[in-house]
C-alpha cells in the first residue's frame, strides 16, 4: 500500500547552497503577499533565484498532551472559506538523530468563544515577534 502524504510534509535546515538575498512585498490582483527571494543553485549547477511567497504563520504551542504539536499556525489560502490550519511537530530522525519539523495540514475550526486555551493564533509571524525561533 502506498503512503498518503495529503495534507502533509516535512522542513529540514535549509541547504548550505540557500541563501535569502532579499525580502518584501509584491501587491498581485490588490493584495500584499509578503516574499522571500533565496538564492541557490538548480539542478544543473547553475545560480538561480528563487521566489518564495508566505502562505502560513506558526506560533509555539505549549499542551500537557505530548501528541500535541509543537506549533500551530493558520494557512493563508486567500479565500476564507478554504483557510487551513497548519500543525508542526518537532522531531528527529531515528537513523542519525537529526532534526526537522514534520508539517500537517488540515480543516480550520475557528476558535470557540469561550475556549480559554491562551495559545490564541493570530495572524503574527515568529519573525516578526524575535528574531530568533522560539522552539
């Protein structure tokens, strides 16, 4: 049976050949979408720079469950109805112990009024909050 990797992925450090060169804004069809511009090679070798677009915002999250994950954010799809939620977990390879994050996605279920969780997700990136990451 083939593995089902809908809804999911995996981020590992970046690759010592990418590099951010420049950041900022580009406005498409009226809206700022906020991009990344790194620098690194393709596949043949050559220097390209590549254009990547933010498209979700992750925050720490603290839980007593140890299946909870590690950080929890909201994917920004542009439409309010298709939002997604987006959960990562720290982890570590069991082969050689290094880290990644493993990334899930799933439906966006806005909070209930009187959820007194105080991990409330808002649309803030960890950048902006230190320039370091928190977890």
């Amino acid at each position: 049976m083939k593995y089902d990797d809908t809804n999911k992925g995996a981020l590992w450090k970046t690759q010592e050949d990418y590099r951010v060169v420049r950041q900022g804004k580009i406005n498409m069809d009226g809206n700022d979408r906020r991009v990344i511009a790194v620098s690194r090679k393709n596949a043949q070798g050559q220097s390209i720079i590549s254009l990547y677009e933010e498209i979700a915002n992750i925050k720490p999250y603290v839980s007593t469950n140890e299946k909870s994950p590690s950080a929890k954010g909201l994917i920004d799809v542009r439409k309010t109805e298709a939002t997604k939620s987006i959960g990562v977990w720290k982890k570590q390879k069991q082969s050689d112990g290094e880290e990644f994050w493993s990334v899930a996605i799933s439906e966006y279920k806005p909070k209930e009024e009187n959820d007194t969780d105080n991990n409330d997700l808002d649309n803030t990136s960890v950048s902006e909050q230190d320039d370091s990451i928190p977890f």
